[in-house]
C-alpha cells in the first residue's frame, strides 16, 4: 500500500486530512507533526527524507505554515524559514526522490488591486511579511520541481483550531455587538473542501499552481453575518471600515480567484461557502 505523507499534524488542513485518512483504505496515512520535525530546521528536515520518509510514499502535502498574519511582521525569520526555505528544501527533495508534491499557498500573494478574480497568472504583489513569504516559497516550489502542484486558497476556516468563523461564535457569545471590517473582498473556504482537493491533486498527474476557494464573494462582514445568524446569537454585527480596524500587517482589499482552471482540470463538485458554514456549525454542537 503507498504511502501519502502530511507535512502538520494539528493545523486546520492536517486535521481535515486525518479525518479523511480514517475512511480511506487505498493509501497509508502519515502525519509528521513539529515535534518529530522542526520545519525551521533545514537539517532536520533533510534528514526527515534521508532517514524517516517511508520508503513507499506516493506524495506529500504540506500542511504547515506560519500563518500568524500579524505577528509575521516582526517574526520575519522565523516565518521566512517555514514559508520560504522549507518549502524550497522539501521540492527538491521530492523532485530527486520522484515523489509528488503538494504545496499550500495564499491568496495573500497578491496586492488586491484587481476589480475582477485573480488568475493563477496575475502578478504577485505581496503587502505583507507572510505574503512575501509564502510568495518567495511558491517561487522556490516551482523552480525546483516542476512536477508539484500549488494551490492557492484563501479564508480558511474548519472545527479545528483558530480560525475567524471561531473567533466569531465566540464573540457573540461574550458580547451584545461586534465590528466586522466589510471592505476587504474575498471567499471563506473550508479546509474539508480543500482537504479533498488536495488529495486529488495529489493523485493526479498535473503540476502547476491552481485557485481553490469554495464559491462565492464575501467580505469579512459578510461571513461573520453569515455565522452570528446561523448560529442564533443574539448579537449585532456592525460593518465598518479597515481604516476603523488598523492591524500591523496590510491585507489585500480583494483577493477573490478564479477558479476556472481547477474547474476545467479536476473531477470534484465545489459549493457556494454560505452552504458550508451550517455543515461546520453543526460539527462545533
């Protein structure tokens, strides 16, 4: 049986992964956490390919990433080290062993000036220290493995972890009235569905990078709205803008992608996020 390896163990992806992992019977599973591997460690990671990976593994999605947006601002190396070097050490290794690659990037690689949803062949423009990252990384992947598949997603939330939909449900528990920024544009994206995908791409013969989102547009407010009302909260959500919301680390105002090019080239049935949030909703009860 092959192996499928996941590079995180407890993040949102890696979580949806393992569930899925227990259903699946045609692969062996793998979950490499940061305790076993120091992914800010180019020698600990080298020597993970050199003496832990097993022998028969088929693929690798990396699930790990320093996605602390904000404290990425003055935590430059380290998250440099996880989104730029890391990515960069593990796409050669998979290129030499013949093995595929599957890399998680954002959607904050991009400046948000577009009036229309970004293809997978716009120009990056990262504002921030975790976006030019992530950028610098997904140039690394592709220089050094031109087989990988990169997918680009953005918002994502799931039951596990932090993630703005707990943030949410949380808030409106504790309070009679949140402000929610409602002029940064984008689309949620729940890590079960990109979980899925990200298994496909992986069984796939395909290299490249792709846009996964679930369907739809939304602005932050829009999905807090979404959530305080399904949830039944008594709470009012309040529209405001970013200049009302300052944060250390700059966000693209619209960072909606096209997904035309996933569409056309794999075989799954994508959903509108307000059609998932009651599905996670009923998984929080």
């Amino acid at each position: 049986m092959k192996s499928i390896v996941v590079l995180g163990s407890t993040g949102q992806l890696a979580s949806e992964l393992r569930d899925i992992s227990n259903l699946e019977k045609q692969y062996q599973f793998h979950f490499v956490s940061r305790n076993e591997v120091n992914f800010e460690s180019e020698i600990e990671i080298k020597n993970y390919f050199s003496n832990l990976l097993p022998k028969d593994t088929l693929g690798i999605i990396n699930a790990v990433a320093y996605t602390a947006v904000d404290l990425a601002e003055t935590e430059i190396a380290k998250a440099k080290s996880i989104n730029t070097v890391a990515p960069g050490i593990i796409s050669e290794k998979c290129n030499q062993l013949g093995i595929k690659f599957v890399h998680i990037s954002t959607d904050f690689v991009f400046d948000g000036q577009n009036s229309k949803p970004y293809l997978e062949t716009d120009p990056k423009n990262p504002l921030s220290v975790y976006g030019k990252t992530k950028s610098e990384g997904e140039d690394l992947v592709l220089q050094n493995d031109k087989n990988a598949i990169i997918l680009r997603t953005s918002w994502v939330y799931s039951k596990y972890g932090k993630n703005f939909l707990k943030t949410m449900l949380r808030l409106s528990s504790e309070r009679g009235e949140i402000s929610v920024v409602d002029d940064q544009i984008g689309t949620p994206t729940w890590a079960k569905d990109l979980a899925n995908v990200s298994l496909e791409a992986l069984t796939s013969n395909l290299s490249g990078i792709f846009h996964f989102s679930n369907e739809g547009v939304a602005s932050w407010y829009d999905f807090a709205y979404e959530i305080v009302s399904l949830s039944n909260k008594k709470c009012k959500v309040k529209p405001i803008p970013s200049a009302s919301y300052p944060t250390p680390a700059k966000r693209p105002s619209f960072s909606v992608l096209n997904k035309t090019k996933i569409r056309n080239s794999f075989q799954f049935q994508n959903y509108h996020w307000k059609d998932r949030i009651p599905l996670v909703l009923s998984e929080l009860i």
